[in-house]
C-alpha cells in the first residue's frame, strides 16, 4: 500500500491574515493512534468540513473529522470571509453560457445559502464577528455602464431586490466618484476562523470526533462503505466519505475544470469614522477585479489582483508588489481612508469556467461524496454543499444538485 498522500498537498497561504493575528476558540483534537469505525468521516476541518460535519451530526449521524495540519489552519485563515450571494460570473452572462433556468436557480441557490448561514449561525448562538451587510458592484472592464444595466435587469427579472444607480448617486450616497453601480442587499461577513471553530465545536458537542493531525494516504471504496489508511497506519472505516479539503483536491477525483488561481490581501488599522455609509461590500465588474470589507472594528479589508498562478512560490514572491497595489487602488477608490496595511497575505483558491462549485456523488467511487471548485463564493458555497451532502446522504436528495454535481455538462 502507497504511503503517498491522497491529495495534493499545496502551500496554500503565506503573511498574516488579519485572522490568524486574532486567537481562535479552542477545539478538542486529538491524535489518531487506532483503528476507528463511523458512520461518516469527513476529509478537512476548515470551513467547509465543519459546515458539513455540523449538518450531519445534527442529523445524529456518527461523525469522524481528520484534517492533515489541524482544525481551519488550511485556506480557511486566508479567506475575505465576504459571504456573498452574487457569483462572480454575472447572471446574464451565466445565463447566455448555460441557460436562463439554470444561471436563476444556481443564484436563487446561492442566495438562500447566504440566509441559511446567517440563520444557522445566529440560531447556534456562535460568536462571529458576524454582520449582514449590502453591496456595491461597480462598473468596470467587463461591465461597462450598459453592461450593468443588463446585469441590473437579469438579476430584477429572477427576483432580487437591487438598485442601479449613476455616478452621481454613487458619489452622493458612498463617495466614490465616476462610477456606476448596482446595490444588493442582505450578504454576510464573518471571522472565518471562528466561524469554523464554532460549527466545529457544534458538532463535537453532539459526540463527532476530530482527530488531526492525519494525512490519508488510501481510500478504498466499495457498497459496504469507505476504509481510509492513515500516513501512521490507523485506519478509519465508515459507511460515507466526503471530501472537504478545499483546494489540496483529493487525487482521482474529476476537477470538472477546476484550477488553483491566486489572489492576495490587505488589511488596515482599525478606523471606524472613516468607513463609507452602511459599510457596504465593494466589489468590480473586473479582471483583476478588487473587493473591499470592513469588520466590526473598523478595520478595512481589501482583495484581489488574481492572477493563474499554481505555484505558491511564485504567488508568495509577489506578495511585495501585490500589496503596494492593492494599497494604492484602495487609496483611489476610497480617497478618505487610511489605506496603509497593517496586514498583508496571499493565497490559494480554485475557481470554475463559470464560478460555481462541484458537489456530489463522486463517479466511479460508491458512498464517497466531495465539495470542491468554490471560487469567488467560498463560504457561502461550502454551506451549499453543507445542506446538499446532507439531503444526499440521507437519501432525500436536494432540488438543485443537478446544477452542481460531477455529471453536470457545464
């Protein structure tokens, strides 16, 4: 039996988010040293891996977490955490790729993902940092001015609630200037890290097990359930599998086009006076587009500059660059704020030919499921997949799996 990982293992973050300088809740974990048997075992303690674990233990499924670095050290500390409803893919353009029915219900989708985790959250009484906040799509070199108001009249036509305004309503209501927008509401923002923390601890509570570290080395399916065999040796048998190792994908599982892009971040000292009206979500119709948040304290978030790099070497040896850049659009956009950055970090994340994610049955492999190829939409995806894995596995099903899973045509 190979002792070689089962997924590919990636440098995914380099710097310091502005999550990773803030203590996270403790999590029980310990060290797998025997055999363990369960109903299900989830592959990765980040974000995703804990909506999905909290879901199926609320079911009173039997739930074993491994995760080969430990509890939301992976890409989870290196998210924006803006939990949007809107796709980065437009919906009119989705609609002209795949169809009408299938751009409406795959946005419809994502914005109930974005309520359902807001809800959950605040149900579950977890301490966030959470904030429910609009949004400010900009004008830019995908969308132009005419662009948006197509855009404006897609997303009017399949039920959202949304404003077009000129530049100088933009001007007068945010204080950016030049600039045509389209204003959303009802997104999300959250501390990823304890975000992850207290749906994992969620779980934990109702007897799901986390052990870590584990790097899973072989996977061996069959109808009468799933055998994974640790690096160590200690095997893990359960009647289900599902992948949740965000952008370190499990090998031989099919990418449906997914690849590994980077982005890079910053973040400001804390300055509440200087935040824009509402604390809206900004983001561009752009390549490379640029995505800004506040947190509750005041500090300003600011993203962007993806570029198709793989290699985290590469990625990280433009971290320099990439944060002056991001420091001087920030600068532009918002002349008001200090945009100096008290943080800056790079990272890994996949992305999909029409920005939505791959959930589902894993062909060739039976009782394996696996959520990957998030995007631009990261958190609110993995809570879509929370919801789908569990209707899936528990044999009710999901009214839009189609639209996501491995045997899509787009």
């Amino acid at each position: 039996m190979s002792r070689a990982s089962a997924t590919h293992h990636r440098d995914l973050r380099t710097g310091q988010s502005i999550w990773s300088a803030r203590r996270r809740p403790a999590i029980e974990e310990k060290p797998l040293t025997r055999d363990v048997a369960c109903d299900i075992v989830v592959v990765g303690a980040g974000i995703s891996g804990a909506l999905i674990a909290e879901q199926l233990s609320d079911v009173g499924f039997d739930v074993v977490i491994v995760d080969r670095r430990g509890p939301t050290n992976g890409s989870t500390a290196a998210s924006t955490a803006m939990l949007q409803y809107e796709i980065d893919t437009p919906l009119h353009q989705m609609a002209e790729r795949i169809g009408r029915d299938k751009a409406e219900r795959i946005w419809r989708r994502s914005r109930q993902s974005v309520d359902a985790l807001r809800e959950r959250t605040e149900r579950l009484g977890l301490d966030v940092d959470g904030a429910t906040r609009g949004s400010i799509y900009l004008d830019g070199n995908i969308l132009d001015a005419a662009g948006l108001a197509r855009e404006a009249e897609a997303r009017r036509r399949a039920g959202f609630e949304i404003e077009l305004l000129k530049p100088a309503q933009v001007e007068d209501r945010y204080g950016i200037k030049g600039r045509h927008a389209i204003i959303g509401y009802g997104n999300y923002s959250a501390d990823p890290r304890r975000l992850a923390a207290g749906y994992l601890n969620v779980a934990i509570s109702r007897g799901a097990r986390l052990y870590a570290p584990v790097d899973i080395c072989d996977v061996a399916p069959s109808e009468a359930g799933v055998t994974l065999r640790s690096k160590d040796g200690p095997a893990i048998r359960a009647q289900h599998l599902v992948v949740a190792t965000g952008y370190e994908m499990m090998k031989g599982v099919p990418r449906k086009g997914n690849k590994i892009i980077s982005s890079w971040s910053i973040a400001t000292r804390p300055q509440p006076r200087a935040i824009w009206p509402t604390a809206a979500m900004i983001w561009e119709a752009a390549d490379p587009y640029l995505y800004i948040r506040t947190t509750p304290r005041g500090e300003i978030i600011c993203g962007g500059e993806d570029e198709e790099i793989a290699d985290a070497a590469l990625r990280d040896a433009k971290l320099p660059d990439k944060t002056a850049t991001l420091s001087r659009k920030l600068a532009a956009l918002l002349p008001g704020v200090d945009a100096t950055p008290a943080h800056s970090w790079a990272g890994s994340f996949g992305d999909s030919p029409v920005g939505t994610p791959t959930i589902g049955r894993i062909p060739g492999m039976p009782n394996c499921y696996a959520a990957m190829g998030y995007g631009g939409n990261g958190i609110t995806f993995s809570m879509m997949a929370a919801q789908m894995l569990r209707g899936l596995i528990c044999g009710y099903g999901d009214a839009d799996a189609d639209l996501v899973s491995f045997h899509r045509k787009f």
